[in-house]
C-alpha cells in the first residue's frame, strides 16, 4: 500500500524520474518504430543545424563524444543522416540530414505529439502549458540552452527574463554532467550483469 506521508513521493525528481520511465514505456507501446529520444535529437540537431561535426552536435546536445558515436552509426546505417567532408577543413566530416532522414525525423515529431497528448491527458490545456513553463524556467536556471525560452513575466527574483536579482549560479557544470554520465553508464553495466547472470 501507497504510504502518501513517504518523504520520497515528495521529491520532485522521484517523481520526474517516474515520469521519464513512464514516458519511456508508454512510447515503446504506442509507437514501436520510433528513434529513442537520444537519436531523435541528434537527427534534429543535424536537420535544425547541419552541417555539423559530431563535435559540434556533441557539444550543442551537451551529450558524450563517446556515446554519440553509435548514435551517428545506427542514423547513418538507417539512411537519416550522412557523413561528408566539411568544407572548412578536410581533415574531418560533416554530418548533415538526409530527404529520408528529414521525412523521418518529420514522422516521428508527430508521433512524440501524439504520445504528449495521451501521456497529458489529465491536464487541461492552461496545466499543460503551466507545466511547460515550469520546466523551461527549471531547465533555464541550470543551461542556457533554455534561457531564451524560458518566461519572463511573473518570474521570481533571479530566474530567466527578470530584471531584478542575478541568477544563482548553475549546478549542471561540464563536471556535474560527466559524474552523471559516469553513473548512468555504472547502472547500465550493473544491469547487464544481472540479466547475464539471470540468463546463465
């Protein structure tokens, strides 16, 4: 039985990180085809931004060089994106969009509207848009990828687009985003395991 005086059905992030395993579930089931998200936004990133260097996509997306490399193989090998000599200097590629690539990444934007609508359902259109806002400002305070996006009006002191106190300062430093990849992939080996040891 659910215990609602439990400290940990009180943390924000608890709560995100159900939500993230529950938008990773239900968009398995409805949309079986569909990129995971990592790939639909380097495919974005390329289509939005291209040419780009997988450097460049890796620093734009705030993602590891490391894991982007099976990311760009399994796009390239699906026909999405393409490898070509960056004109600036030859010595290294470009990456840019395929017409396939784009037509997919066209289907599969639609298709991540479709899984908001029925993962949202119980908010109304005003919720739904307070969420948003919500989560822009959060994202804002810590990456200044969001800060443009962000709402101004009606900000507290110190968040994106208020004119009076100074932002704090971030949290999420390069630092802060290598311990957590370090960790994920930790959790990723420890799971392995397990379903190895679990299969023999």
């Amino acid at each position: 039985m659910t215990d609602q005086n439990d400290p940990m059905y009180d943390s924000p992030t608890y709560l995100m990180y159900e939500t993230v395993r529950l938008v990773r579930r239900a968009g398995a089931r409805m949309f079986p085809g569909q990129p995971r998200m990592p790939h639909l936004l380097v495919l974005w990133c390329v289509a939005r931004s291209g040419p780009l260097s997988q450097r460049d996509v890796a620093e734009r997306l705030r993602m590891d060089a490391g894991d982007l490399v099976g990311i760009v193989d399994a796009l390239e090998e699906g026909g999405h994106v393409r490898r070509r000599r960056d004109p600036a200097d030859r010595r290294r590629y470009a990456l840019e969009a395929t017409e396939d690539g784009r037509a997919f990444l066209e289907e599969s934007l639609l298709a991540r509207r479709r899984l908001n609508e029925v993962l949202f359902e119980p908010l109304s259109p005003d919720e739904r848009r307070l969420f948003r806002e919500m989560l822009l400002r959060v994202l804002a305070h810590h990456d200044d990828r969001f800060t443009d996006l962000a709402p101004g009006d009606g900000a507290p002191d110190g968040a994106p687009g208020h004119q009076g106190t100074a932002p704090r300062e971030r949290v999420v430093t390069p630092q802060v985003e290598a311990e957590a990849r370090r960790q994920a992939r930790q959790e990723m080996d420890a799971g392995s395991a397990m379903r190895d040891r679990a299969s023999s």
